[in-house]
C-alpha cells in the first residue's frame, strides 16, 4: 500500500481541475482509489428518494473525491 503525506484534518490547496488555486481542508483520505475528499471543493448534485431524514427529498450537494495528485499540502 502508498503512504501518503496527506491526512485527514490537514490544509491542501488545489492545483488542478475546476477549483484549481482554492484551499480546503481533507474530510477524508481513500487510499485505495488514491484520492482525497476536500471540504466545499468538487460539489456534485445528487437526488435524493424521500425518507423519514428527509420528508421531501429533492437534490443535495455532495463533495466528490479528487486525485491524490491534484492537491497540495498547504503548510503553516
């Protein structure tokens, strides 16, 4: 398995794709995709069935995972 000097709680700032140059921080770390999901970046609009959470359903937005690669740790 890669280790990766990124984890979660951590500051990465985006260098690649629509959110390039926005900083986040890490909600979680996939290891076995290689890739990371950041805080408010990559929103993606999912349906939603009804249930007794939520009454109406409708769409949420969702934070999807962007590649290890994309991210940058942001020290200090």
């Amino acid at each position: 398995m890669v280790k990766f000097k990124i984890k979660k709680g951590d500051e990465v700032k985006i260098i690649a794709g629509d959110d390039k140059g926005k900083t986040g921080k890490v909600l979680a770390v996939l290891p076995k995709e290689g890739k990371v999901i950041v805080e408010g970046m990559k929103l993606a609009k999912k349906a939603v069935k009804p249930s007794e959470q939520n009454q109406n359903g409708g769409f949420v937005s969702k934070e999807m995972p962007i590649d290890i690669s994309n991210v940058a740790k942001v020290e200090g």
